[in-house]
C-alpha cells in the first residue's frame, strides 16, 4: 500500500513522531526509550492532513510542540550524499539520524572516509613541527604545499561525488567551482563551523562561498590552484593557515554527505582533527525518516536534478 502523506512533529520531551496516512488509516510513530512503535487509527480519507495528523499523535498519547510539518520526502527516500537529520553534541541529547552511511553507501562511504582520515593523520603529524597557533598561520613549506594541494583535490572528489550522484550537474571533462557551487547549498556548507581539537581555532571555511567569485571566495582553495599551477611564484602561499582551512573543508563535506554522527565515538567513531560547534538547523519537513523504522531502511534515493542551486 502507498503512502499518500507523511506530518511530522516534535514531542514535547524533543523525540520525533510522525503519521503516515493510507487510504482508510494512518499510522502513528510513538517514539519510546530511542526507538518507535506504531499505532494505527481508522480514519475517513478526508480527514488526512496536518491537524488531523496531531490528532492522531495525541490521541495516541504523545503530547507535541509546535505546528508540525508535512515531509518533503517519504520514509524510506533520501538525497544521496546529502545529509538531513537532527545533531546535537550529546548523545543523551534529541538527534536523529536513521540512515547508516555505510549501509546505504558502501564503499564509496568507506573511500570517502579513509581517504580524509589519512589525510587528516597527515596534517596531525605536521603539529610536531609547527604549532597551529595563530601566530604560525603564516608558515609555509614544501610539505605544506603538498598536503594543500591533495587535501583540495580531495575535496573537489567530493564535490564531483555529490554533483554526480544527484545528477545536479552534465557529466563533463573537467568541473569547475562554478558546477562545484552547486553542491553549497543542498549541503548547507555555508552553516557549518569546526573547531580544531585541544587548540584555540575556529573554522568555517565554507562561509563566504558566492556565485560572484565562485573562486576566489574560497581564499584558502584559491590560493590552492595558485600554489598548484605556480610553485616558484606563488610558494608563499603554501600556509599552514591555508592547510588548516582546507582541512577543515574536508571535515565539513564528510559531515555534510553523511552526518556529524561518522565522528561520534558511540556511533562511526572515525578520526579527526576536528569537532563540530555549529552545524544547520534542518528543517522538520527535510529530515530523513526510514521505513519500516524498526530496521532502519533506506532504500528510494531521490535526486536533486530538478531542484536547480
């Protein structure tokens, strides 16, 4: 039988509860102790809708905050590559985020994810030799530059991943940040910000990203293409402030295809150099919600190519 529409909620508590409606019946989620149970109502096919989805809920006995929203996607559907669920920095705390990267994934997850583990041992490794105080922002070197320029071309893989697996973008020989732009704001990239571990930096590399200077808004990955395309005029260039910025970038699209959660010790437990302090504020109507809930299934991607950025 197919879902026509989908509410969602929040419970007073924080949890999520929504209502699913069928011809003749609606499903109600019940969140309890991190997980859901379903009850189902008897109802006329004109009665779906936001109220009569509230009704349900609180009939069932959930008590909920504010009005509600109607899904953008099924249960079951997701955006490949783009993360939508609830983080918060506790795993005590309200998050929700069903869809497990790996098992939707695979082994383009796993590429993903090792390859930026390696390269952020790389830039680790480099804090032996060079404090990142704001004072050696500044310093620049040969193996600065070398790891500048893998961790941007990294990056641009990522890009390229998201653009194609969303078909947001025409298969082309060679993109551009004016395709890669693309990707900025289904991933909310402009809205996240990261903090470098034990030390005093904060970093939101993505923040000034505009379609005016597609490139050179990214200062860090523009003096990338400088140092990449002229060593002997542009070595300078090759800072540890630039290394740190794009390495924070990469944090930040791993975040953004699959969830803070890849980062969490009680849940991927991947390495990094950085924690995430400010992450978006998703929607309701956007969040990923599975089917059935008690496995956790994810299996309707939906692409973006209709929703030009």
């Amino acid at each position: 039988m197919t879902v026509s529409d989908t509410y969602i909620f929040k419970s007073i508590e924080g949890y999520l509860a929504w209502v699913e409606f069928y011809p003749g019946r609606a499903i109600c989620y019940i969140p309890q102790l991190g997980s859901w149970y379903e009850e189902t109502h008897i109802i006329d096919d004109v009665q779906a809708g936001l109220e009569r989805a509230r009704y349900c809920l609180e009939k069932s006995g959930v008590q909920v905050e504010g009005g509600g929203a109607r899904m953008v996607l099924s249960p079951g559907q997701y955006y490949p590559r783009i993360w939508r669920g609830v983080y918060r920095f506790s795993f005590l705390s309200d998050s929700y985020d069903k869809l497990d990267p790996f098992e939707v994934y695979g082994p383009v997850y796993n590429q993903c994810i090792v390859a930026a583990e390696s390269l952020l041992l790389e830039v680790k490794d480099v804090f032996r030799f060079v404090e990142p105080a704001q004072s050696n922002l500044t310093a620049y070197s040969h193996r600065l530059r070398e790891l500048l320029i893998l961790i941007c071309t990294e990056i641009e893989a990522c890009w390229s991943g998201v653009l194609k697996a969303n078909i947001m973008e025409q298969q082309c020989d060679r993109f551009t940040t004016k395709n890669y732009l693309k990707v900025c704001t289904p991933l909310r990239l402009t809205e996240w910000e990261v903090k470098l571990k034990d030390y005093d930096l904060k970093f939101e590399p993505f923040k000034r990203w505009n379609i005016l200077q597609p490139t050179k808004s990214l200062p860090w990955y523009d003096d990338y293409n400088s140092v990449k395309h002229d060593r002997e005029g542009n070595f300078s260039r090759s800072t540890l402030g630039n290394v740190l910025n794009a390495a924070a970038a990469l944090h930040v699209l791993q975040v953004a295809q699959f969830g803070p959660g890849i980062y969490e010790m009680w849940r991927g437990n991947r390495f990094s150099i950085f924690d995430v302090c400010k992450s978006p504020a998703i929607e309701l109507s956007e969040i990923y919600l599975s089917k059935p809930i008690i496995k956790g299934k994810f299996d309707s991607p939906v692409e973006l190519r209709s929703q030009r950025v």
